[in-house]
C-alpha cells in the first residue's frame, strides 16, 4: 500500500512515531470487529491502522470533525485517494468523536484508538460514549497520555488525557488492564483481562 508514498521521511516530524508499529501490530490482530479511530490529523495514525487491517483483512472507519483532514493525510504521504486498498478498507466520516458512537451496535468494535481534544472532559466522554461499544476482547487505545508534561505551555495546561484515562482504569478494573507506553508523549492501551 505503501509504495506509493512521495514522503516517506515526513514521519520524522511525527509526534507519534514511535508508536506507529505498535498501532499497526494492534490493528492488524484485532480487526475481528470494527476498528475506529477518533481524530485523524495529518494521518499518521491513520496509515498505519490503515496498514495494519489490511494485513488483518479488516477495514478502518475514521472520523473527525474536519472534512479537510481525509485529503490532507493522503497528500502527505502522496497516495492516490483511489488507492484500490484505501477505498476497499478505509472510510472517513466526518462527525463528533462522541456522537459517531451512535453508529455502532454494542460490542462491536474491536479497536478504538482515540486522538482527538485532549481535554479531561472530553476524553472522559469519549471513553464513556464507546464503552458499550467495545467487543468483550476489544481494545481501547489513545495518544497522548503525558501530553501534561510537555514542555509546552498551551498542551501542559490544557491536557486531561492523563487524568480521564487513569479515571477510566479504575473504574472499569474488572474489564481492562492499562499500559502506558513512554516517548512520543505517550500512548495508552486498555487492554481486556481475560
């Protein structure tokens, strides 16, 4: 799918680098159900979910509240939108992370992986509007767990990510167990206990 790419090297600029295999090895294992992405950006994360259910022989359903941001994310890395691949695995919607919840059934999606506002208030909503609709051994995943670390003013301040998330994990200790991998400003995994 990837051959195509005209920037290869524009994942050096990445913020989440570092965590694209472990996205990809995810999306690739567990794409038995739905798996959906809250946020798309410049659509790093997006390739390599991408990447990795087209291994697994699933499909990608992306959503974010910028319509432009499907265009942008192929342009980067200069894949044809008619991609047989991306339109056969991937579909963008545009929508609020929160809503777009209302288009699942009860435990049907097998991944989530949540990059969006990074606010407590709205990664604590997000977590709780999707819940149902995580598979029993599904997956929820998100980027930026130490974003209130950053050396950054503006991200250091306004960062709940941590907080909603470690909320999330005592609450629901029964049903997921959480990982917190380091760099890149930390990406989060619930996984499920057997």
């Amino acid at each position: 799918m990837f051959r195509e790419m005209a920037n290869p090297l524009a994942l050096k600029v990445s913020d989440i680098a570092s965590h694209l295999p472990t996205l990809y090895t995810l999306a690739k294992h567990w794409s038995h159900g739905y798996v959906v992405e809250l946020g798309v950006g410049q659509g790093f994360s997006t390739l390599a979910l991408l990447a990795g259910v087209v291994e697994g022989g699933g499909g990608l359903i992306s959503y974010d509240n910028d319509p432009d941001v499907k265009n942008n994310a192929l342009k980067i890395f200069g894949i044809p939108a008619n991609n047989w691949e991306i339109k056969d695995n991937w579909e963008f919607r545009v929508s609020d992370s929160t809503a777009a919840a209302a288009d699942f059934g009860p435990e049907t999606v097998s991944l989530l992986f949540i990059d969006t506002l990074h606010t407590y208030e709205k990664t604590k909503e997000e977590l709780a509007a999707w819940l149902s609709k995580i598979h029993l051994q599904g997956i929820i995943c998100g980027h930026d767990y130490y974003l209130h670390l950053s050396e950054e003013k503006m991200w250091a301040t306004l960062s709940g990510v941590h907080t909603a998330v470690d909320e999330f994990a005592k609450a629901h200790s029964d049903r997921f167990e959480l990982q917190v991998f380091p760099n890149d400003r930390g990406l989060f995994v619930f996984w499920p206990r057997t």
